[in-house]
C-alpha cells in the first residue's frame, strides 16, 4: 500500500507525514510514553493506596476516569499497534510467542519472587516461620507469576493499609493483555492479519460491535470483568488496526485537537468512551512519532516502565505500612524514589538478558514435532 492513497489533496496542502512514513526504525517516543504511562500509574495509585478511596484519585472529576485508567488504555494501545508489528516481522507462530512471552514473564516472575520472599517475609503481621511455612504464600506465587490470578494476597501482609491486604494491585491488567496477545496470534495464524480483504471483513462487524457495546454503561464500570473486555478490546484493537491501516492515517496536530475538542464536547454522552479511545490512540501516535530532537535521546536509558508498573504497588503498600501519615503527594514521589531503582535492575539484570534468549528459545521449540507454525499466505 502506498502511503496517503485516496488522500492526495489533503496530503498535498498540509504535507502531513503518514504513520507508515513515520514507524520506521525504533527512533520514536514510545520508551518515554510508556514511562511516563507508568508513573501516572503510580500517581493513581498513591491517591487510592493512602485513602483507600478510589474517588480521590486525579482526573476522575475532570474526565470521568482516572488518570491511571486514561494510562493503561495507552499502554494496550502501544501494544496492539507494536504486537502486530511483531507478529507481521516473525518468521513462526514460535517466534511470536517466545518474544511475547520473554517480554512479559521473566520481571513478573522475579517481582514475585522478591514480593513474596523479601516484601513478604519483613512486613507480614506472622511470624516468619508461619509465613513461609504457609500454603498460601506459595498459592500466591504460583497464581500470580503465572497471572493466573494477579490479585492474590499473601497471608498477614498488608492487611492493615487503607487499601486492605492488596499486595500488586497494578498486575490484573497484564491478564488481559496476554488475552489479547493469543487473540492476536490466533489471528495471524490463520492468515488473517496478511489478507486486508479478509482482515477488514471481520474487523469491520466485531470493532462495530465494540462500540455498540461501549454505549452501554456497564462497559465501563471496572469492577466487571466484560467492561475490560470491552475496553481492552478496543484500545488493544485501535492499535491492530493503526498498523493495519498505517497508508492511510495523517498524523498531525491538528488531529490530535479537532479529537479533542470532540471528546470534551461529547462528555457526559454515550458515545464519549469510545471518543476517549480514539483520541488517546491518536494522541499517543502523535506523541510517539512527531516531537524529535533530544527527546528521544531518552531511548538510550532503557525501558523502565514495566519494571515501574510491577514494583510500584507493593512499594506503596511497604510506605503506607511504614509511615500511615503519607500524603498522596508525598506518596508519589517516596513510589518513585523506591521503585525507579528496581525497575532499572529489572531490566538490566532480568528484562534485556531475558530477550536475548528470543531466537535460541524459538529456535529449540521449533524443533517439537506437531508444534504450531506461522500459516503461511
């Protein structure tokens, strides 16, 4: 597909660049996004994790959501934008899994662990031998390493804090994005992803469906498990359907505040969800591919979201167990003093290693007889 077919007159008087020019090489501001996504996370959390009220916590008034929610519908946005792009560039099905899988599990595994054992064992209310002699201490680790069940408790820790006994109340979301990832996957290997005509046939009534579903209050109520769906569904899905559709998709300022201005015009209406979606989609490919110069030098440092957004929760519940006097304020800045320094080993000792491992592992399980390869098209 040539980039800007069908929009020749537009393109001609603004020369606006089109995403598929843009999304060339790794040189973006998807690394500081994904930070500053992940510290805005943490600010949520602060809030919630000192006054056990989640109505307190910044932008709920404003916008009808948190910022921790306008947050990680960012990040299922990047990843359904960046997961397609690995799913068209790998060679099998294998490859696909393995580089998901190895971007995901290795830091959750090793927070676990160090939650579990180090966390745990210093601030639970039992003695240490009780601890780590009780089943449920190693339930705990296995059902959320696994993210089988990412909102388990570990016995007699935390349980006095405003937000009672929660030890990683940022990790039920990765659940979901793992679904989404298999989603992905399924998709690719069945070739639907490399057929456009097929692609958009199916696309087409299941993103419509989406949002007649996003009308609907109960979307959006986050206590239930089909509002995430429904959420998750569609930020991960605008990210597909960008890549998809890169050709054919101006990026320019000028997008990013005529969606704005709608969004805001349509609060308090059904359609207003959806609005949000679409405007945060187009904002963060905005983000990530317009502002140039030094700011991208910080793709240099490392990405330390993940390892912000899995260390973050537990530290807080560790200083609010610690100091019950904290402000939020105070609490943000004491969640990022405390866990910028294990996200920034996380990934240099556990996330960047574990990568390397991408190809060997692929490599090996290519050689299972009967296991899935990419359909080829």
């Amino acid at each position: 597909m040539k980039a800007g077919k069908g929009m020749v007159g537009f393109r001609g008087s603004l020369d606006v660049p089109y995403l598929v020019e843009l999304n060339q090489g790794h040189d973006n501001n998807f690394n500081l996004i994904r930070v500053l996504a992940a510290v805005a996370v943490a600010l949520s959390h602060s809030y919630l994790t000192v006054t056990g009220d989640p109505s307190t916590r910044p932008l709920l008034t404003q916008t009808g959501f948190t910022i921790g929610y306008h947050a990680v519908n960012v990040f299922f946005v990047i990843s359904g934008f960046l997961a397609t792009q690995s799913w068209m560039r790998s060679s099998s099905f294998t490859s696909f899994a393995t580089a998901r899988g190895l971007r995901i599990y290795p830091g959750i595994v090793i927070s676990t662990l160090f939650v579990t054992f180090i966390v745990g064992t210093a601030m639970t209310a039992l003695p240490a031998t009780a601890y780590l002699t009780s089943p449920e201490t190693y339930l705990y680790l296995f059902l959320t390493a696994s993210l089988a069940e990412p909102s388990a408790t570990l016995p007699g820790l935390f349980s006095g804090t405003p937000d009672a006994e929660t030890v990683n109340g940022s990790l039920w979301t990765l659940r979901y994005e793992v679904i989404c990832y298999v989603v992905l996957a399924v998709a690719g290997f069945l070739g639907i992803l490399a057929r456009p005509r097929l692609f958009a046939a199916l696309a087409v009534p299941l993103g419509a469906g989406l949002f007649l579903l996003s009308l609907l209050p109960i979307a959006h109520d986050n206590t239930m498990v089909f509002g995430h769906f429904v959420r998750f569904g569609l930020c991960f899905g605008l990210g597909v359907i960008a890549y998809q559709y890169r050709s054919y998709i101006p990026i320019h300022w000028v997008g990013v505040v005529a969606l704005v201005i709608v969004t805001t015009l349509a609060l308090g209406h059904a359609i207003y969800p959806f609005l949000l979606y679409a405007t945060t989609a187009y904002a963060t490919f905005w983000l990530a591919y317009v502002p140039s110069g030094r700011i991208r030098l910080f793709n240099k440092s490392g990405d330390y979201s993940y390892g912000i957004y899995i260390y973050a929760y537990p530290v807080q519940q560790t200083l609010i167990s610690l100091e019950p006097n904290l402000t939020p304020i105070q609490m943000f800045v004491a969640t990022i003093a405390g866990s910028l320094p294990l996200a920034m080993a996380s990934w240099h000792l556990v996330e960047h290693p574990s990568l390397r491992w991408k190809r060997p592992l692929a490599s090996q399980a290519m050689k299972i007889p009967g296991l899935l390869k990419r359909k080829k098209v």
